[in-house]
C-alpha cells in the first residue's frame, strides 16, 4: 500500500500533540493557493528543471556515473538544488499526478542513483580528484547538509509514489554516514544543519532506530567546538543551553527544525524548553514583520536584538521558508496557535515574496524598503531559493489541517475539498472562502458516519473580534487570540460552520530599540502585510510619504492587479522640504505637507511590475502638532 504523502509524519511520533494530513487529500479549489500551484507545476518546475541542466547541476551526476567527461560545474554544494527540486516535484505528483513531471523525476532520479558509490556515498564535488577529502570539514563542505537533503527527496518521493529507488539511495548513503559517525565513532556535526531533521524522517520512514540516533547525536554534539565553536555555526555552547537565537539564519531554524523532530520522537523536555526559548527571543527581538529572518548581510545572519534594517534587510528566502517549517513542528508539538500565526504570517510574506507572480523569477533577499534597484532574478549561482519555496507551495496543502486524539484542527483558510481520515472513518469537509482577501469562511462537514469529535478552528492573533455560528447559530466563546476555538458535538452531514474574522487593517508600531522603525508604521490586513510601491503611486515619491495615526482605511478589491488583489487606500500627505543639505539645524527643516491619496499593495506582490521605490514601514506624526503649526 502506497504510504501517506505528508510534510512531517508525526503520526506515530509519541510526543506530538497533532497529527498530519497527506498533500493529496485537500484540493485547493480557492484563487489564492490553487493559481500558484497550476503555476508550479506548469512554469516553475518546468523551468527550474532546465536551469539545473542549463547551469551543469544534473550533469555533475552524470560526470560523476561516468556517462560523460565534463568537469564539475558551479559551487560545491550545487547537488543540494537537484534534491530540492526533486522533492518540490515529488510533492506535485502527490498533488497533481503530471506526466511531464513524472517524466522528468523519474529521469533526474535515474542519474542521481547511477552517481552513487557502492560504499553507499553520493557527493558529486567529492569525486575523482576529490576523493580523498570526503568527510573532512564537516564545518565547511557540506556534505551532510547535501545528504540531508537527499534524504528528504528520497522520503517525499517514495510517499507521493510508493517507489523506492530514491529511497533505497538514501538509506544507503545514510548507512555510509552511520559507518562513520555513529554513536561510539567519530565524533560530528554539520556546519549547516540539515541532516538532522532528514534522518528523523528516514527513521519515521523506516522505523530504524540507528537514524533517530544520529540525527540525536549531530544536536548533541554541538557546543563541543568540533567545527569551531563559533557562534555563526550555532557551536559556541551546547544547543539545550541556547537562550538567543544566533548565526547564519537559515542554519539556526533548521536546527530547530531537527530538535523539534527529535522532541516528537523522544520527549527530550530539554530540548522543547530550548526551542521555546529560542522562539520567544526570535519572535520578540528579531523577526521582521513579514516573518523575515537574518539582518544582516554579513554572515546572512542574525542580528543582536532589535537589530532589524530595512534597506539592507538580508532576510534570505530560505530563512523564512525554514520559519514555516519551524513553526510547523511546534505547532505539531504543542497545538498552540502562537505558532500557526508565525507560520502564516512568514507563509504569506517573506516566503511568498521569493517568488514573482510569473513563477519564475525569484528574490535572494527581501528589503523592507527599497530605491527600485532590488530586482527578481531568473536564477543564482547559490540557486539554494528557488527550489526551496518551491517545494513550500508544492507541499502546502499539507499544512490546512491535522488531527489529534480529539478531534480535526483547521490551521490555514482557502475554498477547498478535504477527506480526512479520523477514527476509523473518512470525514470530508468543504471550506467556502475568499481568504486571505475576506475573513467570511463557510465550513460544512460530511462525516462518513455519526460521531461525536471536535473540530478546533483557528482563531488568529490579528483577529481582534470574531464571530461563529454553526447552522446559523451563533456560538458563544470567550477566547483571547491566538487560540483555537474547539466545537465539540455530534457531527452530521451538512453540518455548516461560519466564521467572520476581523479584517480591519491593523496599523503596527514596533519596539522603541528598533531604531530604524521609530515614528513609523506598518499596515497588516487579515495575514498579509502591506507595503507601498512607486508604480501606484505616481504623482509623488512614496519616501516621502507621511501617515496620520488617525486616517481611516479603504480596502478596493482589484482583480486586474497582480493577479487579484485588495489594495489599501488612505489619506496621507507627501514632505516637501525646502533644505537639500544631509545635515542643518533643527530650527532650519521646513517642510510643506501635501495631501495625497496613496494606495498600498500586499508586500509578496512587490517588485512585480516596473521598478521604482517601495517602503513598507511608513513615517507618521502627530495630527495635534499640525494643528498647532498650521501649513
């Protein structure tokens, strides 16, 4: 029997509260998500296919098996893209069943597997003339970064197939790594984490406990200074002593990544009160408010806290797709909602923004602000970004829902069909739904047969008042958000939950030491942040536009806008300053305040038409001082 294509199996994972829902059984219907999917499969994949043939990665393997004589092309840790990208794939023909894309998988797998060694070793860079340096700076080369996600194509294509050549390779190149580096061998950790969460998921594949181990032993490892000891390496001090979340950004959440997967698989308390920690700190000290993650260029890292630019924001693609990942675990852990609002919140932002609507051109990085220079790309050498949101929106119908003991949870909104497998019987259910645009959803339920259970509906922080009603009557609850609302009853065919979330635009200040954001605001609809660009904006330069803290908001549905959007409307003014000079004496600054009208877009559609600025915190000021110094 072909097994559950799903994200994270947890399902047999004895410390994990939820329970997940395989990609193909919710049909996205909706015209959000259900677009960017029929875009993934037909533009995306197509295209990030002959980009990794254009650019030599594909022919690396084939050099590698022998079928040609090339050199090896690009950066050594290129076999990663291959992977990704299989596993985006893999994901699609769960969801989809394309032919073409099967097509191509099924040959991309055939050099993958022909290039591996019979010891069960697969590095393309670490071949010939190379050999010799196989597993010999784990700090810097790689190698079980590139494993790790080997791996995880390997699980996601035998769980969209039930075919095992994949697979098989991956058991075998992490059989060679348990040869080296198990518990009682020599001692390791990755200078980028990745392996950890793969081999978890090989072990929940397979039930051999040797994987879980040494995915147990790589976090155990750290701290000790066996690849430095550096804090850009998340080495400096053991992982359940961490307390701020440090280093290269993406490396430090796919750690977490991989302790959350071991915590489900082992009830390590002191690995949970770490990553709680490490949470709290990144949520409240240094996370844009897109979910962005990494201030800082140098090192494509984290900042000290409230170190948070805007023009010179790194906040890499990757990092905001392992924030969803991250999320996703602790929400699988612990059920709260806290985490299901970071995970749609970096989902919807500073994910979605690494790609263009074209599906084809993408961000390495994503400003907060910007001159018009910042443009989308068709690829990278480091092409680690794109294929990476690709397999996050090939995947995403594996995050609406999950089950526990109790009941079925609903994590993220869109018009779709759902058949969820809960005790024993099938229960479909329906979303109805102009989310993330409107906050009306329509659930009805078909349970395959009476029975009594809960259905948990998410209740979003942002939602400062909402209302229910389950067959036209209101339900009255008395929860603070982020929570889940449970409903628990006897469940009949038809049964219809509606539910109105508050999508006033939430005007966002944030702490006083992020300086750069001092007397500024930010405008959040519903899960979407809003930024405002040039091209809507033509009759002034939206830098120098300035907000009341006391203008009223109009929302204008535009379907011939970047392919369907809401827009803000508002009342603002443009500076005009007489100075020109960078510095001059307070008294000197006067400025002449034009009214404006201004219109601000959702900030993933950015950077998707002509270029021009952008800004997405907006300066404000006081109305009462204005009146007091009238223009």
């Amino acid at each position: 029997m072909k097994p559950k294509c799903v994200v994270v199996d947890s399902s047999q994972s004895p410390y994990s509260l939820l329970k997940p829902v395989s990609v193909d059984s919710v049909k996205l219907k909706d015209g959000f998500w259900a677009p960017r999917i029929k875009t993934l499969i037909e533009v995306t994949l197509p295209t990030q296919y002959e980009l990794l043939e254009e650019t030599g990665r594909i022919d690396n393997f084939r050099r590698t098996a022998g079928k040609m004589e090339t050199e090896f092309k690009g950066l050594f840790f290129n076999d990663s893209d291959v992977y990704k990208w299989v596993e985006a794939a893999s994901y699609a023909l769960a969801y989809d069943g394309d032919s073409r894309i099967e097509r191509i998988v099924n040959s991309v797998i055939t050099d993958i597997v022909d290039a591996q060694d019979p010891d069960g070793y697969l590095n393309t860079y670490f071949t010939f003339e190379r050999r010799a340096q196989r597993w010999t700076n784990l700090r810097d080369m790689h190698e079980l970064y590139c494993a790790g996600h080997l791996i995880q194509a390997a699980v996601a294509h035998y769980r969209a197939t039930g075919r095992r050549t994949l697979l098989d390779a991956g058991v075998k190149l992490a059989d060679h790594i348990l040869s080296i580096f198990a518990p009682g061998k020599r001692q390791g950790t990755p200078g980028h984490p990745e392996i950890e969460m793969a081999l978890v998921e090989l072990y929940r594949t397979t039930r051999r406990s040797a994987f879980l181990d040494l995915a147990k032993s790589f976090i155990d490892n750290r701290g000790k200074g066996l690849i430095g000891g550096s804090l850009y390496h998340i080495d400096h001090k053991p992982f359940r002593e961490l307390d701020e979340i440090v280093g290269h950004a993406v490396r430090s959440v796919y750690l977490n990544c991989g302790a959350a997967d071991v915590y489900m698989e082992t009830g390590d308390g002191s690995l949970l009160r770490a990553l709680e920690r490490l949470w709290q700190n990144m949520v409240n000290c240094k996370m844009y408010v897109t979910g962005g993650l990494g201030s800082r260029y140098e090192g494509e890292a984290f900042g000290e806290n409230y170190e948070l630019p805007n023009r010179r924001a790194y906040a890499e693609t990757c990092a905001a797709v392992a924030n969803v990942m991250w999320n996703w675990r602790m929400l699988l852990v612990t059920g709260k909602a806290e985490y299901a609002d970071i995970m749609e919140l970096a989902l919807y932002n500073g994910a979605l923004a690494g790609i263009g609507l074209d599906g084809e051109t993408y961000f390495y990085v994503n400003p907060l602000v910007d001159r018009g220079l910042h443009r989308r790309s068709r690829w990278f050498d480091c092409a680690c970004c794109p294929p990476n949101i690709a397999r996050l929106i090939a995947s995403i119908s594996g995050y609406f829902y999950s089950t526990s003991r109790d009941g079925i949870w609903i994590h993220i909104y869109a018009t779709s069909e759902a058949s969820i497998e809960f005790n024993g019987g099938l229960v479909k259910m329906t979303q109805n739904t102009d989310y993330p645009w409107s906050g009306h959803v329509e659930i009805t339920v078909y349970p395959e047969k009476l029975s009594e259970f809960s259905i948990f509906l998410r209740i979003p922080g942002w939602s400062l008042k909402t209302a229910t009603a389950l067959n036209g009557k209101p339900l009255d609850f008395n929860l603070k958000p982020p929570q889940y609302l449970e409903i628990k009853r006897v469940w009949e065919k038809g049964d219809v939950i509606s539910m109105d979330l508050d999508m006033r635009v939430n005007v966002l200040s944030s702490h006083p030491y992020v300086l750069e954001n001092s007397c500024r605001v930010a405008l959040k609809r519903g899960p979407l942040v809003y930024c405002v660009e040039q091209t809507d904006n033509p009759d002034f330069d939206v830098w120098d536009l300035m907000l009341s803290p006391d203008s009223s908001f109009n929302i204008m549905q535009r379907p011939d806008v970047l392919n369907g959007i809401c827009t803000i409307q508002c009342d603002g003014f443009a500076v005009e300053r007489i100075l020109t000079s960078l510095y001059f004496r307070l008294e000197e600054d006067t400025v002449k305040l034009k009214p404006v009208k201004f219109t601000a877009i959702p900030y993933y559609a950015w950077a998707n038409r002509e270029p021009g600025p952008m800004i997405v915190w907006i300066p404000t000021f006081n109305t009462n001082l204005i009146k007091q110094y009238p223009l």
